[in-house]
C-alpha cells in the first residue's frame, strides 16, 4: 500500500522556524505508513510581508538552509520518504525570485524541479489585492510526468489550478496524479477550493493532492490562507482533508490505488473520446 501524505501549515518569514514545523510533518508522515510520499504546502520556506522581503530572502536553492535541512532530515530517517515542497529561489540578472516545486527522494537528492508558470495578479473588489508577478518571475514550461512511489507524478503550483490545459496537458503526458501544493487566499479558498481540486481530478481522471498554507501569516493578519490541506480521487470523491480549527501542522492521507484509478479510465475513456477540433480558433 503506497501512502500520499498532504502536510498543512503556517508559514512566517523565520526560515528555521517554517523548518521545524516541517520536520513535525515529516514525523507524522513517517508514523503514518510504511510507504509514504509528503506532500508540503507551496512557499514551504517562507512566506514574507512584502514583495521586497520575499526577494530579499530568496536564495539558490541548492545553498538553501531550509531545503538542506529538509534534505539532512530525510537521510537521517529510518525508513524511506520522499517529498514534493515548495519553495523559492534566486533568479540571476533580476529583481524578482522563482516559485518552484522540488521533489526530493529518500536519498536528500534533487530530482525535480518546476518554476510556476501562473502567477496570481488579482486585485478583487473587497477582497486580496497580490500581484505575485512584482516579485516572482514566471515559469515558461510544464515539466513533463516522472516516475514515483505513487505513479507517474505531474506538478503544478496554486494558481496554476484555475487552468484546466495545464492540467490536461499533464494527463496527455502520462500523470496519475497532480499535485497544487498551495496558498489560497480565504476568500477564494471558501469560494473555490474544493470545487477546482474536484474538477481537476474529473477532468484529467488522475488524483489530485493538494497540500496547504493555513493561518494567518504574520502578527497584523494581513495574509491570511484558507487550508484545508486534501486529497481526491479520479472519480472526484475527496478523500481525506485537514481541519482549519488552528494552525498546528496536520497531515491528512489517503492510499493511491493505481488500479481503482485505471477502472475509472476504463468506464470512461475521455482520452479516447476527446476529438482534436477548433473552438475560436484555438484547438482543443
């Protein structure tokens, strides 16, 4: 039985404590299952009060305290894990930072790496007001489907979720699962959460994990995330999620079962069905 963990929690801008709360998680995902994958929230590393902070902060990955940390933390375990985190890293020559998502294995090993291609520019009436873009430079391609414990693995980053070619592309590369480690704002969480992370796993019939900032990210509250760290099936069927009733680190998990995920496939073939047309001139 091959486990997936998805870890949820509040991040600050205090990069060694944003690890400790990490290694809890890896704790839990390790007394969770013989077999598991954990899955940890986008911008694992920090979370900043500013667009200038966030920059300032970021450095190369591969000299990153947290991500070491993370990596001495996996070779010193006693059984294997792998982790898929988001965090940040610098960009040569500029002014902003990359949002990328790492897959680590069980060795503390790099052997993954996708720069988020939507950024979130939303300026709601009412609501968030964030331009990602001030200070994170987007990613300019989908990384192709790869191998793990739980299936061929595809990955995405948060905003990333609101479209849906992306996540199709995915599926026509190969992916049985497709991960949105994320930080949803709470409004857009309450309003759409739940109903991407469905829509996704219905549309492309692969799993869908999707591991969560929660809480409110500095002492002001300015930002906030909604949480609800969850997992979801083919089918649609949310199979496990994290409370919001606080900001402890929680994981929640669900088995991935490869051949219940080949029968939804089976019963209905949309890869086979889907005819190659125009639609406004773009085709789909």
């Amino acid at each position: 039985m091959t486990i997936a963990a998805a870890g949820q929690f509040c991040a600050t801008n205090s990069i060694s404590e944003n690890l400790g709360s990490v290694r809890v998680l890896i704790q839990k995902a390790v007394e969770s299952g013989a077999k598991v994958v954990l899955f940890l929230p986008e911008a694992s590393d920090y979370i900043a009060g500013s667009p200038a902070e966030t920059v300032a902060l970021a450095t190369p990955v591969t000299e990153s305290e947290f991500v070491i940390g993370i990596q001495e933390t996996l070779k010193g375990l006693d059984v294997p894990l792998e982790v898929s985190v988001g965090v940040h890293d610098s960009a040569a020559g500029e002014d902003r930072c990359k949002n990328v998502l790492l897959w680590i294995n069980s060795s503390g090993e790099i052997t993954q790496r996708y720069q988020k291609v939507h950024l979130f520019d939303v300026q709601m009436k009412n609501g968030p007001i964030l331009m990602e873009s001030r200070s994170v430079q987007p990613g300019q391609e989908v990384l192709a489907p790869f191998d793990t414990p739980l299936g061929k693995m595809g990955f995405a980053i948060c905003y990333d979720i609101r479209f849906p070619e992306h996540a199709l592309r995915l599926r026509s590369m190969g992916a049985e699962v497709i991960v949105y480690p994320s930080a949803f704002t709470v409004r857009t969480g309450q309003a759409h959460w739940e109903l991407l992370g469905r829509s996704r796993a219905i549309d492309t019939q692969t799993y869908v994990i999707m591991a969560a900032q929660v809480g409110k990210h500095d002492k002001e509250g300015k930002r906030a995330s909604w949480g609800h760290a969850m997992i979801v099936d083919p089918w649609g069927t949310v199979l496990a999620q994290c409370p919001d009733i606080d900001s402890t680190p929680r994981i929640c998990t669900a088995e991935i079962d490869l051949p219940a995920l080949q029968k939804v496939r089976d019963a209905m073939p949309l890869w086979e069905q889907r005819r190659q047309v125009r639609v406004y001139g773009y085709e789909v």
